[in-house]
C-alpha cells in the first residue's frame, strides 16, 4: 500500500515538474548557443527616439534619471525626454522641467496605473503632426548606459520593431535583500529572455529599458493595464505574431526598495499575482490559436513557468518522494520503475543546478554573490508565504527608499 501511495506522489510529481524542467533545458541551452553577433544595421543613427518617463510622485529620483538620459550617447536632434507626470501630488513637474525634460501632467483618478500614463503619452503623441521613429519607456528611479539608444538604433534599422535591454538593479550592494534580486534578474531579466529570444519565442517586455517603433506601435497598439502590464503586452505581441527581441549589451539599472518590508512585500505580491493573472487571460488564447502544437505546448509551459522558489519546492518534493518509492520499491514486485523515477529526478536535479549558475556565466554576475546561496532556503520560504495573501486590488506605486 505505502509503495502505491508513494507511486502515485511520485507519478502526479513528474508530471508537475518534467514539462518546466525541458523548458529550462531548452532556455539555458539556447541561451549557451546563442550566436554573439549583434542583430541589425551597423550605419550612422538615424532613429528619432522620444523617452517616455512614466513617473507618480517621483519627485526624489527623478533629476537624476534625466541626467542619465541626457548623458545618452546619440545626437541630441533625434532624442526627446518626455515626462509623464501622471496624477502627481508631489513637485514632480517641476523637478522634471528644472531638470532640462518635457513634461506632460495627466490628472485621472479612475485610471491609476503605468499602463494607462503609457496609453495617454502614446495618443498625445499619435496627435502630433510628426511621430517619432520609436519610442522608450524607461522608469523614474533608473539610470541607463550611455551606449542605450546605439544599440536601440541598430536593432531597428535591422528592421525590428519591438525591443529590451536587459533590467537589472542600479543598488545591488545596498543589502543581501538587493543582491538577491541582482541575482534573480539575472535569471528573470537575463538568461531567460536570452534563451526566449534564441527559441524563436520573442523575448518578454519586463516594464523597464522597452523600446518600440512607431510603425510597430500602428499594427499593435499599447493595450496593457494589469498589475503586471509589460508581460501582458508581451503576450498581446506573441498572439499577434510579433516579435520582442532581446539587446543584452545594455543595460538600465532601476532602483530596488531595501529598507522597507511592507513596502517590499506589496511589491512582491503585485508582480507576482500580476503573473496569475495573465494565466487567466492568455492560457485559453495560447490553447486555441493558432500556431503548431509542439510552439503552443512551449508557450503555456512558459506561461505557467514557476517562480525559482515554487519551482525549487516542486522539485524537491519529487526528488524525495523518487527517494521514498525507490526504497520501499526494493522490497516489491515492480523493478526498475523506482530506478527510472529516481533517474528522472536526478536528471532534473543536475538541469536546475546548471541552471542556477548560468547569471556567472552568461550574464557575467560577481562570484562574490554565491554566498546568497546558503540565504535562498529562508528567502524561498518568505516567498511561498507571500502568494498566499490576498490579490493587490489595484496597481499601487511602490514607496521608495528614503
């Protein structure tokens, strides 16, 4: 009776984690194999960017992401920073204009949140007698590199319409609590979108460091609200065949909140029900549309890809049961289906374990970060504990460090 209950863990086990294990396979395979070569025109920049900072009560950072934008490597007849002060009550305008930046003030209580600040910027500007050849969403708290809008430039004269650069964190070494978040970047803003992008897939939008041409923009309009509105543009791309494509060799650096637990938590807990959300919105799209079955199968196993916290959990849970089945299978009649399960387990063990150390790898992390591993059991448990409390209702921006 024990050997069948622990057959019947072990079985719903695999079948829990196998699916999620090919795709981090897949991710960090492709992503080895990637070619190194840069994607797109090499001529002289000729893209005329507007900047678009989305920015609530922003007041404290702001100046200096507009100086950082306004070091940008790229001639300054072709840039514009465009302020979106959206339902401020803070001197955020006025930091902006101080600071040398257009601004563009929006007043809207019943529409809170990035997306629809985005959505007012992009028709303010579809008003114009001249649109700008692409457009840039960079977040208030970020600076960015100088080398930004070349790179940008590059990819779109090569005729790509839809781009990311790769976000990670601008204070990693203000607390353990930061360099945790460098290092899951690394993996969520990193090797990930770089496997997405070298399986064909289009990389995800993750919010900060998005650029898109304006051409691209008339087949595919901003329509994104959620808690979570730059993966579900992402998804609204895929389903319309577009593609995002993933420019590793720059990089903007946002701000993470360290000293503030509530605040982090609430963080936490919008992206990650954000994610769930999308699943409820995009997994019967994905089962319908159209596309081969094999691109569908790899599509709803990346919609339904884990958290490394919920994934590692799952993981272990099947290594131990593999573990129990394996030994009470040594007194029953069943050989050798222990030692496959078992097998199979190790297998995904050792796939996770190269998995985990490709941000040292690829996206060239310090070493002195492995430290952080002998913090992930207390970090994974913080949040398993967050996804059980209650849905943010509404986007609400996140207080910054003081």
């Amino acid at each position: 009776m024990l050997a069948i209950l622990l057959f019947v863990l072990q079985l719903v086990c695999q079948l829990i984690t196998l699916p999620f294990s090919w795709l981090i396979f897949q991710i960090w395979d492709r992503a080895v194999r990637r070619p190194q070569t840069l994607r797109g025109a090499s001529a002289e920049p000729d893209t005329s960017f507007v900047i678009l900072v989305p920015a609530h009560n922003e007041e404290t950072s702001l100046a200096r992401t507009i100086v950082s934008l306004q070091k940008l490597d790229y001639p300054k007849h072709l840039l514009e920073i465009l302020v979106i002060a959206d339902n401020c009550q803070d001197a955020t305008a006025e930091v902006a204009v101080k600071a040398g930046a257009q601004v563009l003030e929006r007043f809207d209580q019943s529409k809170k949140s990035k997306g629809f600040a985005l959505e007012y910027a992009l028709e303010t500007l579809r008003k114009r007698a001249k649109h700008p050849d692409a457009v840039v969403v960079i977040d208030a708290d970020s600076v960015v590199d100088p080398g930004l809008l070349l790179a940008f430039d590059r990819r779109l004269q090569g005729g790509h319409d839809w781009l990311q650069a790769y976000y990670t964190v601008a204070n990693p070494d203000d607390s353990w609590r930061t360099q945790m978040m460098s290092y899951a970047f690394a993996h969520f803003n990193g090797v990930w979108l770089l496997g997405q992008d070298a399986l064909g897939l289009g990389s995800a939008l993750r919010g900060n460091g998005m650029a898109f041409s304006w051409k691209g923009l008339e087949r595919c309009p901003w329509q994104a609200y959620g808690l979570a509105e730059d993966l579900e543009f992402s998804w609204r791309l895929r389903q319309s065949q577009e593609k995002v494509v993933f420019v590793p060799e720059v990089r903007v650096y946002g701000e993470m909140i360290d000293r503030n637990p509530a605040a982090i938590a609430a963080q936490r807990l919008r992206w990650e029900h954000g994610r769930k959300q999308l699943r409820q919105t995009f997994s019967r799209e994905i089962w319908r549309g159209t596309g081969s079955k094999s691109r569908r199968f790899i599509l709803l196993t990346d919609l339904y890809m884990p958290a490394l916290a919920g994934y590692t959990a799952r993981l272990l849970l099947t290594l131990a049961s593999a573990i129990g089945f394996h030994a009470v299978e040594l007194a029953s009649p069943w050989d050798g289906l222990s030692s496959l399960f078992l097998g199979l387990a190790l297998v995904q063990c050792l796939n996770f374990a190269i998995y985990i150390f490709m941000p040292f790898i690829l996206m060239k992390l310090p070493k002195s970060y492995l430290k952080l591993f002998v913090l992930v059991p207390f970090y994974a448990v913080w949040k398993l504990g967050l996804m059980l409390k209650k849905a943010p209702a509404a986007w609400v921006r996140t207080e910054r460090n003081k």
